[in-house]
C-alpha cells in the first residue's frame, strides 16, 4: 500500500462521513409520524460521531501531506421513516466494511496508529449498525 493509494481511500471515507452527516441531518427533519421525537433525536445523535470520524480523516489526510475533500457522497433519497432507516442501516455497514478494510490497508501501510483508529471506528460503525436494526425489528413495512 503507497501512501498516495492510502490518501485516496481516506479521502473517499472521509466523503462517506460528510455524506453521513448530511443524511442525518436531512433525515432528522424528515421523519413524520407518532416516533417523530425520538427518530430525530436518533438521527441528530449519529451526527457527533459521523464528525469526529470526519474530523480524524481530515487531520489524518493533512498529515500524510494532501488535501482532504470538501465533496460528500450523495445522500440516497428516502420518503418514508423506513426508506430512512433501510438507508441508514446500508450506509453503516458499508462503513464498518470499509473502515475494517481501510485497517487492514494500514497495517500493510505501516501506520499502527491508524489501524487502531479505524478499529475504533469499525466499532462505532457497528454499533449504529445494530441499533438501527433494532429500531427496524418491529417498524411496520409501509412507514
């Protein structure tokens, strides 16, 4: 793994938690119905953690001597509560894959620090991942 390689794979992960940060907050103000207090607190939650993944990834970007991006990845369209949490749900466990990819890339880079960063944020990743499918167990199929 070459340095300009690794910074590019940051980058496109650095994108993915802009585009998080976006969609957590779109989908924050979205969400309608009976749950409406609670999925948004939910949603508005996520975003701490989505930025302070963001923010590592932008020093870590600088710190290998480029630039980090300022373009998020797009955030997928949803109308109803569930079409939320389906992309949600999506969204965290393409991260938890990368982020246990992205690891796997820095051990080979040579960069301890990092694999144990991006371990922490497979965990984190995860974890939203989970609690999203238990919000999701028992949601009706058209809301």
């Amino acid at each position: 793994m070459d340095k300009q390689t690794m910074i590019e794979r940051l980058n496109k992960d650095l994108a993915g938690e802009l585009g998080a940060i976006i969609q957590y907050l779109t989908y924050a103000a979205k969400v309608t119905g009976p749950y409406r207090p609670q999925l948004s607190q939910f949603f508005l939650t996520e975003v701490a953690d989505e930025q302070l993944h963001a923010q590592f990834l932008a020093n870590k970007i600088v710190a290998l001597g480029s630039e980090p991006t300022t373009t998020p990845q797009p955030v997928p369209t949803a109308r109803t509560n569930r079409e939320m949490l389906e992309a949600v749900l999506a969204a965290e466990r393409q991260a938890t894959e990368d982020y246990a990819q992205r690891a796997e890339e820095a051990d080979e880079f040579g960069d301890k620090g990092l694999v144990v960063q991006l371990e922490d944020m497979v965990r984190d990743e995860s974890g939203h991942a989970e609690e999203t499918e238990r919000i999701l167990r028992d949601w009706p199929p058209d809301r």
